[in-house]
C-alpha cells in the first residue's frame, strides 16, 4: 500500500507539473502569435488546465473506471468552485470583477453542471448519445469565447521571438506525453489503493486525484489575481468548471457510458451544483468579491470533506 501511494503522489506531481507546463507553452506561443489576452486568459488558460481531468478521464473510461471519470470531475468542479478562487481572494484580500462578463460566464457555468446531472436523472447513465449532447455543449461554449475573443485586444509586445516559440511548442508536445502517461499511472494506481484501503475508487478519486489534476487551475488562478489580473482568475475557474462538466465528461460518455451510483457521488453532485450558484451569487451582487466571500466558498469545500468522509465511514444501512 505504501508503495502504491507514493506512486499514486508521484504520478499526481508529474500530472500537474505537466498541466502547468502546458499552460506556460501555450501562452507563449500564443503571445508569440499576438493573440489577444482575453483568449489566452479565458480559452487556453481554461480549456489547457482542464487537460489533467481530460486524461484521466479518457484513461478511466477506456479501463472501464466510470466511478473515477464521475468522481474526477466533480471532485475537480467543486474544488474550482470553491478554494481554487476562494484562495486567491484570501491572498489579495478581495479581488475587482468586470460583474457583465463575468456574470455571463456563471450562467454557463450553472448550466454545464446542471445538463450532466439532468442526463443522469433522465436513465442510469450518460449514454454515448448524452455524451454528444455534453460535446455540443462544450463547442457552444467554445464557439462563444472564440467570438468573444476577437473583439478583445491584442497583447502588447514584447513577444518571444520564432525561437523561443518553437521551444515553447516543443515544451507542449512533451509536457502532453507526459501528461499522458502519469494520467495512465494515476487512474492505475487509484484503483489499486481503493481495493488496498478497503474504500470505493470514487473516494480516492473525489479527493486526491481531483487535487492533483486541479492544481494547474489553482496555480494558475492564484498567479494572475496576484499580479492584478483578477478576471482572468476568476475566468479561469469558471471555464475549467464548464470544460470539465462538457467536454470531459462528453469525451468519456463516448468511448464508454458512465453509470452514476452511490450516495458519495449524489452529495458531491449536490454540492457542484449548490457551489456554481453560491458562486454566481456572489458575483451578481457587486462588482467585488471580499475576503468574507474567499472565507465562505473555502469553508465550503471544508464541509464537503468532512461531510463525504462522514459518509464514508458510515456503516451500510446506518
């Protein structure tokens, strides 16, 4: 067991070294590019941070893991819901927000974590049909951001040169193998400490799994409100909540139908989506979020924990 878990930690360092290298690449190739910043904080920043669930996501699916696909990305939602921006509030002590962007921007949100619950009370899983509904989705999204983008400004020089782009493109392609493999490893390895420690793969998956791929977002989040980029913190987050609940999910459904069950996955559905409107709320009523607010939304990630392993240590039938 011992040995499955320094594994497992392994694994989840390499994974999110990996996001977070695929992040830097991108946006210098994309400042390379004279992308506007706009599209480098709100596609590439959410859609290459989500890379981690993506994989292990895809790998769960292919070994037949629905549990660790569900559990990944909820576990994952809720952590970007919650102390993934409640953190970077703390730290700045309350953070500006454009509230008419990103007021639009939570109501996609609310939306794509609500469809795959939607699919789930419609039949017992999400069928691969429900899994192109999920991708239609995400391209919707991704179609919006993408209009959105090209009214945004171009990014002010000074740009890496071709040079330095082409490395950058090379950190991509290797840091995307790596991503590959850990992910391969990840998935394995949880499975493995579920049966050592006598407890469901949803539970290793709800937690250490959804931290490890979660913390390019978090890194990422933090690194920009902290050098004044507020919004695209917050954007962040938001787009990595809805990429996961759409695409990631959509991509799994795909290769394999994923069956819901388990009263630890309905309170963390519960919790996902309760988060997503306690986020929204907080965004509407001004054009701030305090520290109070960062205080609230990491408390409430606190809670989850204990509530989940609460449950997990329930006896059956209790």
């Amino acid at each position: 067991m011992a040995t499955d878990l320094l594994v497992l930690a392994g694994a989840i360092a390499v994974l999110a070294a990996s996001g977070a290298a695929i992040v830097r690449s991108l946006a210098r190739v994309a400042s390379f590019l004279r992308i506007s910043e706009y599209f480098v904080g709100f596609v590439i920043l959410s859609f290459a941070t989500s890379l981690p669930e993506m994989f292990v996501g895809i790998n769960s699916a292919l070994l037949g893991r629905p549990q660790i696909v569900l559990g990944n990305v909820f576990g994952a939602n809720i952590a970007n819901l919650t102390y993934i921006i409640g953190l970077p509030v703390l730290l700045a002590g309350g953070i500006k927000i454009r509230s008419d962007r990103t007021v639009k921007d939570s109501g996609w949100m609310v939306g794509a974590v609500v469809l795959p619950l939607v699919l789930l009370l419609l039949g017992p899983k999400i069928a691969r049909l429900e899994g192109i509904v999920l991708l239609a989705a995400f391209a919707a999204y991704a179609v919006r951001l993408v209009r959105r983008g090209r009214s945004a400004s171009i990014k002010a020089c000074p740009c890496p040169g071709p040079r330095e782009a082409a490395v950058a493109a090379l950190i991509f392609v290797a840091a995307l193998v790596a991503l590959y493999f850990s992910a391969d490893i990840v998935v394995a390895r949880a499975v493995r400490l579920a049966a050592d420690l006598g407890v469901p793969p949803l539970v290793i998956s709800l937690f250490m799994v959804s931290f490890g791929t979660s913390l390019p977002e978090l890194v990422s989040s933090v690194s920009a409100v902290l050098r004044g980029h507020t919004e695209m913190g917050v954007g962040n987050a938001i787009g990595s909540v809805v990429v996961n609940a759409t695409a990631v999910l959509g991509v799994s459904a795909v290769i394999r139908p994923l069956a819901a069950n388990g009263t630890l996955l309905i309170v963390a559905a519960a919790v996902m989506v309760f988060a997503a409107i306690l986020l929204t709320a907080l965004v509407e009523k001004g054009d701030r979020l305090s520290w109070l607010d960062g205080a609230t939304l990491v408390l409430l990630y606190l809670l989850f924990l204990a509530g989940e392993f609460y449950l997990q240590g329930r006896p059956p039938g209790a």
